[in-house]
C-alpha cells in the first residue's frame, strides 16, 4: 500500500515500525536499514512501513540535475514488498517540507501525523532544513516524543563493494552490470511506457519496445542483454540498444529493445527491462544492411549470456 500524505491519517494507517530515506535503488545498504525496522516491528507488534519522498529531495533542491533515478516509485513498492514491508509512505517532498526543521519533521509528520512506533535509519542519515538533523538528533527527538530509533552502521560486502546508491551509479556509469546487481541485490532495471518511435527496426524485421529514459540515470550507452517484464507477468529475453543511437540519432536517449521470439502490440503498455549484461558501445554503421547483420550478432550474443544467467524479474517482483 502506498501512503501520499502524513496529515488526517486514519488510526488504521498509523503506529508503524518505520525505516526512513530516499531508498533509490532499494539495495542491500537500504535493506539492512529496513531489516532493522522489521526487527522493532516484530518487537513492537507493529506494521512495518518505509517513509521516503516524492520527488527526490535532491530534484526538489536541484531542479536542473542530470537524471539520476535508479527507480520508479512503482519499482519501490515492489522491491519493498518481499521485504515484509506493509505500507510505503511516499510523502510529497514540497516547499513545506524542505522549510522544516529537524525537530518540525520528527513532531510533525513523525509523531503527530504517522504516530511512528520506532524509526530506523542510516548512520548517514540527514534531514530537517539545512539537513541540519542528524541519527542522534533523531534519537534525542524520539525520546522526548515517544518513540525508538536505531540508526544502522555502514555495511560493506566482503568483497569491497560500496552498497551504496552512488556505487550503483558508478556501476551503471561503467556498463559494470553484475557489479550494480551486485549492490542492489538484482539486475538494474528500466521501466515505463512503450512508445512509438521511427519504425526503422520493422523495416529490417527487428521491431523494438521503445521506453523513453525520463528521469532514470544514463548507463553506459550500447546495447544489453535483456529481460522485460509484460504487463500480463510474462519474462522475454532480448537485447536492446540504449542511447541516442549515432547512426540515427534521436534527441532524447531512448532503450529499444528487440524481444526475441515476441510479434504483439505493446504501444501504451508499461513494461520493465533488465539490463542483464553490456555487450557492446553505441557505434555507426555503413547502411541497414550493415546494421541488421550487427543486430543478429548482437541477438546471438545475448541469448548466450541470457541462456548462463538465471531468470530474476518475475521472481523479484512476484506478488
């Protein structure tokens, strides 16, 4: 269940265990934080619910940055779900609440509106205006408000990995895929309306699902080996180009994803692609043909890499 405010809640929506953040990405860092609220709310009878924000407080502050979003709030909901979690408060991040102070958010949308049971979150966790609200300022504003808070250390992965979303960024930045599923816990995905675009593809027998980019950070460009998800639950491999495309190039980036042994019409529908592994950079070719023998190239390749690696988005968001 997603939540969109924190005012006139019903006695039914209040009283949870919460983990709060930005939780882009939902990785292992973030479900470490979350675990711990599971834990208080297991302790406590409680629901368990995640507080973050919408937009992303960064956009709120820094309307012209780059695209940076590793998900959508619908790809949240459903990361969070296999994680026991009840509700996800999604509370709209506005001038209101960029003008409150550390202590005006513990009371006001904390105590008063969610009745928070306990709060969970991140050794680095800042808040309030001026992100001047610290963990420890939390657990002083809990004590004199009435509830708990644990604040969870940094865990790092054995193998050195930084389970932070700006590592997944890196990650994505390099084409470095397994080590972004590596950090996030499953493959880095796109999701979004499938719209029409050139129709180039079909005229060479390889029509693809377009997805505009919108506010998802830009990976590495080329092409992927791919899994998108139907609307009707359905997994089809494919390989899919992201990017501008040099040979035609469109003004905003766009995946175009070719799904292999699939002729149905998914203009308007909303799909979500994993990008399973990079097989190669964006480059021009020397006309169609040229183009189409690369694309079955690239189609071999990535039933190759798609044949060694184990299905994960019908079974991430299952249910």
């Amino acid at each position: 269940m997603i939540v969109t405010d924190w005012r006139d809640l019903p006695e039914r929506l209040r009283g949870a265990a919460v983990a709060i953040g930005a939780f882009d990405g939902v990785h292992r860092g973030h479900q470490a934080v979350i675990a711990q609220a599971r834990a208080a709310a297991d302790r406590l009878g409680a629901p368990l619910a995640v507080v973050s924000f919408d937009p992303h407080p960064r956009r709120w502050f820094q309307p012209d940055a780059a695209p940076f979003r590793l998900m959508t709030s619908g790809q949240m909901a459903r990361a969070l779900a296999p994680l026991g979690v009840n509700r996800l408060y999604l509370l709209p991040f506005d001038a209101a609440m960029a003008a409150m102070t550390d202590e005006a958010f513990a009371r006001e949308v904390l105590s008063d509106g969610l009745g928070i049971a306990h709060a969970a979150v991140g050794f680095d966790f800042t808040y309030g205006k001026g992100r001047t609200g610290s963990p420890e300022g939390l657990r002083r504003h809990g004590e004199a408000l009435g509830f708990g808070v644990t604040v969870v250390d940094r865990i790092d992965d054995p193998d050195g990995l930084k389970l932070s979303s700006s590592g997944v960024r890196q990650a994505l930045k390099a084409g470095d895929m397994p080590r972004a599923a590596a950090i996030l816990g499953r493959p880095f995905a796109i999701e979004g309306e499938v719209i029409h675009g050139d129709k180039r593809g079909r005229t060479i027998g390889i029509p693809t699902a377009n997805v505009a980019m919108g506010d998802y950070m830009r990976p590495a460009y080329g092409v992927y080996a791919t899994r998108t998800r139907l609307p009707d639950g359905r997994v089809i491999d494919g390989v899919a180009n992201l990017g501008v495309r040099p040979m035609f190039e469109v003004d905003q980036p766009l995946l175009e994803a070719w799904l292999f042994d699939f002729d149905s019409d998914l203009y308007g529908q909303t799909v979500e692609t994993e990008l399973v592994a990079f097989l190669r950079g964006e480059m021009a070719f020397d006309g169609l043909d040229a183009l189409k023998v690369r694309i079955n190239a690239d189609a071999a390749a990535a039933r190759a890499v798609l044949a060694q690696s184990s299905p994960s988005i019908s079974d991430v968001h299952s249910g």
